[in-house]
C-alpha cells in the first residue's frame, strides 16, 4: 500500500475531511483543492498512475495485492476487495473527523465498489457522512447503469446525507458549445461551494452562528438530500441569490418542497443588509413546506465584495425518481376490468407521454421496449 504520512498533530484541530474515492471522486477533490480550505483532502484510489496526478497532499493508494495498481478495470468488486483490504490504513486517515465530505463517481469499479466501505469505516468512528456521487450518462450503458445504481443503494445505507447527480442532467444545463470540462466544473463548484460553506459555518463564528449541533441536527440521517448554491449581485442580490439556490436542475426527481430538514448559509462582505437576510430567507421559505426545520446562519466574507452566496442544503427529500423496490407495489385486477400494469410509485398517478411512462428513467423504458420487441 502507498501511502503519504499525515502529520498527527493535525488531528488536533482538523475535524473536516473531504474524501474523493476512484478517478471521477479524485478528478474532482483535485479541483477543490484549487479553493477550498479548513479541511483535510484525501485521495484514495486503485490506480497508481491516476492517483499521482490528483492534485491533494494526502493520497492513499488501497487494494495493491489485488489490482496490482493498475486499477479496478470497472469490476465494483473488486473496489470492494481493494477498500476491505486497506481498511485499517483508511481508518487511520479518518481518525477523529466529525464530518466527512465523501465524493465519487459511481457506475465503475473503484468509486462504486469501495466508496460504501469508506463511508462505513468513518460513520463507525463517529463521523458525520455526506455523501455527493454521480452517476453515468446513459450512453456509457445499461451495464454501468446498474452498476451505480447497486453502488448508490450500498451507499445511501452508509451515509448520513446522500446527493445524487446524474451526468445525464448535464445536458439541461449544456449547449453546444459547452466542453466536456466546463460541464464537470459545473458539477465541481457546486460540490466546493457547498463543503466551502458548511466548513465555513463550523469553523468560522457569524453574525447568526451555527455551531456542529446545528449541523448534525440537519444532516445526521438526512437521507435522499439536494445542495443548491445561489449568487447574486444588484439591487435584488439577495432574491436572485435565493431564487438559485432552491433551483437545482441538476438533481434528477428532487422536489425541495419535501423537505424535513434545511440548512442555509447567506455570506456577504460588511455591507450585507438586514432587509436582505430577511428578503433572502422569505424567498427560500416559500418554496418549502410550512412544517419543515429551518436553520439559517449568515456570516461575514469580504472576499465577496458587492455579492451575497447563498448555499442552501436540503434533507429528508422524497425523490420521485427513486427506484427502490419498496416504492413498487403488485396490482390487484377487478373482476370485468383490465388488469393495471403495475406502478413504481403505488397510487400515484403516472405521467403517460406518447404512450410511455416517463416516471420510469429513460434508459429502463428502452430495456422495456427491446424487451418487448424480442417477445414479439
């Protein structure tokens, strides 16, 4: 196993690990280590050659004995074998984290794989597990697709928050024109900006604090969560900043409407206004339910100048997209009546197009449709 010493004395006052497992969760922890600060990084991966070009002073190469450090060749087992069998080093790394930021790309075989593994050995030290995945773009196939999908649901059982985004929703955000890396930085700064403002919250007193208790009381078993961030500059700063916060078109199925739980930072340098933390926070509240448990803290950032960044993070979400086989129930056919087919989503009433059910994701409708084409 290759492995970069920690200094123990960080241990001390570092309670924030930000942990990017695979080469999509590695590509990205590289990105934020551009601009984040108050936490610890660590990259951790299968593959030699991909981990020493991620960009983080803690690296830590795991499953050497069984790929050889020539990664996991997209086989999730193997993530799993290669996690299990160092798990005593990652234990090692995060030691004494209260929080840890956990991002991934799932779908292959390092991030898939051993991501659950990795949540499972900090949530057993105490720590609090956010985890942010991605999962494939349809064309890269049904067999990824399944892939992530197993690895989502192993996940979401080891984590505390889970935010999922699809690479499929980068499309509905992208024009013609956009790279390929100016779509993952989408993603990228969506992921940094969120952690920046949380560990920001925890590590920095504000004019309305928030301490870990506020936090954890959001986030500890917040299940199926979005994380939106909102800028906004002029006279309207403050709602345009909200507005975009609460809309997140990257989070497939996600209504925030849902939500049980919600944690909301407004930044702004010295001339951040009263009026403007309350227009801010009317605006976020109507866009939730009356009952929800709302924590808002604001803090003072020079570095914005005439901005206000507001960093919304929604918890306890129902998302209608999910596909879990407790949402689906067997229908019961009337005697002189059709038999119905069945729902994903039990009583409720589906969405019919041209046909289809556009409730169920895109790439199982083609399944269907092949499948049916083969049985005729």
């Amino acid at each position: 196993m290759l492995k970069i010493k920690v200094d123990e004395g960080l241990d001390k006052f570092v309670k924030i690990k930000v942990v990017g497992v695979g080469g999509a969760g590695c590509n990205a922890l590289g990105r934020m280590a551009e601009s984040l600060s108050g936490a610890d990084l660590i990259g951790i991966n299968t593959d030699s050659q991909a981990l020493a070009n991620c960009n983080v002073p803690i690296k830590v190469q795991i499953g050497l004995r069984i790929t050889g450090g020539s990664g996991c060749g997209g086989d999730p087992q193997k993530g799993k074998f290669s996690a299990n069998e160092d798990k005593e080093e990652i234990a090692k790394l995060l030691k004494g984290a209260k929080v840890c930021f956990l991002t991934t790309g799932l779908g292959g075989g390092t991030g898939t794989g051993a991501s659950p593994i990795v949540a499972r050995i900090a949530r057993e030290q105490g720590a609090l597990i956010v985890a942010v995945v991605t999962t494939p773009f349809a064309f890269e196939g049904v067999k990824r697709m399944n892939q992530a999908e197993e690895g989502l649901s192993e996940l979401r059982e080891n984590s505390d928050t889970l935010i999922h985004i699809p690479n499929e929703k980068l499309f509905e955000v992208a024009d013609k024109k956009t790279t390929i890396l100016d779509a993952f930085r989408k993603i990228d700064g969506i992921l940094c900006q969120g952690v920046s403002s949380i560990v920001t919250l925890i590590t920095q007193p504000g004019v309305i604090n928030l301490d870990f208790a506020d936090i954890r009381a959001v986030m500890e078993n917040g299940g199926e969560s979005m994380m939106g961030v909102g800028r906004g500059k002029g006279p309207e700063r403050a709602v345009s900043a909200a507005k975009e916060a609460v809309t997140n078109h990257l989070l497939e199925g996600i209504e925030i409407s849902s939500a049980k739980n919600v944690l909301v930072s407004i930044a702004g340098s010295s001339d951040l206004g009263l009026h403007e933390v309350k227009d801010a926070a009317r605006t976020i509240n109507s866009a939730l339910s009356p009952m929800v448990n709302s924590i808002f803290g604001a803090v003072i950032d020079q570095s914005l100048d005439d901005e206000i960044k507001i960093t919304v993070i929604a918890t306890g979400l129902f998302n209608k997209k999910e596909m879990s086989p407790s949402l689906q129930k067997k229908s019961h056919s009337r005697k002189g009546k059709k038999e119905k087919e069945p729902s994903l989503f039990g009583d409720v009433e589906t969405t019919i197009i041209d046909g289809e059910d556009r409730d169920i994701p895109a790439y199982l409708r083609k399944r269907q449709k092949e499948k049916k084409t083969e049985e005729g």
